[in-house]
C-alpha cells in the first residue's frame, strides 16, 4: 500500500538518523502492521498503526517548524491561513506570523494531555544589531485528550512608527514541558512613507496580541 510503503521509508529514514536499532524495529513493525490492516479493508486499524509510527517520530526527535510565515492576516486554525506575498510591508502594518511547531511534549495533567510553548522574541535590523527584544512574547498553552500532532500557533508584531529599513524577526521557542528548543528567523521590509526617505534603526515598540481561545488550535 502507498501510504504504509510512505510510513516505512519514514521509520527507516528515522532509525538510521537516531543510530537506534530497536526503535527502527519498532516503526518498521508499525508500517508492516498498517499494510497488513489496509490489506485486510481494516483502514481505521491502518491510520492508527500511522500515526502510532508517527508519534514515534514526533517523541524521539527534537523541536522542529513545519511551517514558519508571514501570512496576510490573523490565521483561522490549523492550515487556514491566506499566505502573503514577499513584497514589503507598509508603514504601520502589522505582521502576522503562522508557526507550526512539531516535536514538542504533551505531559499528562488533570486527566488530559498538556503542552505549552513559549516563544521569546528578538528584533534586528539589516546588518545584526539588536534592536529590542521581549521574553516570552508569546505563550501557548494545549490541553486536549489527544496528543495532537497538527498544532498551530499564531504571533503578532506591531510595530509604531517604524522608519523604513530591512529587519529580522528571531523567534525561539521553548518547550516548557521537555528539554526542547527551536529558533527561527524571518527577514522583512517595511517601505518608506511617501516623500520619507528614513533609513534609520527605530525604537522597536513591538507587542504581542495573545491569540484567542480559537487563534491557536489542534486537530486530532
């Protein structure tokens, strides 16, 4: 079967990148048993077998981005976000960022599966110079009775009066329930105003809009 032959590759793959023999055996065990199921019509048994392999993967690694962007505007959920191109931004806009981490803890706390994220942020201009940063811009917090693999979070940087230049936005996340962590950076520009030919460093003014109940979601 396509998919099993897909999650086998994968165990292989990770076996031979973890050095553990056993753990390899186990995945490749997992793949064997989701092409018997989906053999058999038993596609349920199958996708569970999957994710089983998949989890596996998900523990034993560290903490990784799947998808690190700025997007045109706040995103909705998991994979509902509208990209946004690569032009520079606007004097005054906001910049919106989707993050799906992978390979973060889940713990077990009051009868369900807990993770948290935080996410501290640093500020750079063009040649590396810090200009600010903030610790702990972003916190996300998950409790949910599965343990979730399509997690996204969700970051918002407001800049006030911001001249025009090129920036780094440096983002390091911590995974307060396992010994994990992960920095990425995404480069940007903000446009002069018309007639304003400011290249000037600013004050950075940033602040970090905490995502609604909804602004940060799982699916099982």
């Amino acid at each position: 079967m396509k998919h099993a032959a897909i999650v086998l590759a994968c165990a292989l793959a990770a076996g031979a990148g973890l050095g553990g023999t056993a753990y390899a055996k186990d995945l490749t065990d997992l793949a064997k048993q989701a092409a018997s199921d989906a053999k058999d019509g038993k596609n349920l048994e199958a996708y569970d077998a999957m994710r089983k392999a998949a989890f596996q993967v998900w523990t034993s690694g560290p903490l990784l981005f799947r998808k690190a962007i700025f997007v045109a505007k706040a995103p909705e959920g998991f994979g509902i976000y509208d990209p946004r191109g690569d032009g520079p931004f606007k004097p005054g806009e906001k910049l919106f960022i989707y993050v799906e981490p992978v390979g973060f803890t889940w713990t077990d706390k009051n009868g369900l599966h807990h993770a948290q994220l935080v996410a501290d942020l640093v500020l750079k201009d063009d040649e590396g110079t810090v200009l600010g940063e903030q610790k702990g811009f972003g916190t996300f917090t998950f409790d949910s009775r599965e343990q979730n693999m399509e997690v996204m979070t969700s970051l918002t940087i407001d800049f006030t009066e911001a001249p025009a230049g090129k920036y780094t936005a440096e983002l390091k996340f911590t995974d307060t329930q396992g010994d994990k962590s992960a920095t990425f950076e995404l480069p940007f520009e903000i446009e002069g105003a018309e007639g304003d030919d400011s290249s000037t460093s600013p004050e950075d003014d940033t602040s970090s809009e905490q995502p609604d109940d909804d602004s940060s979601s799982t699916e099982p």
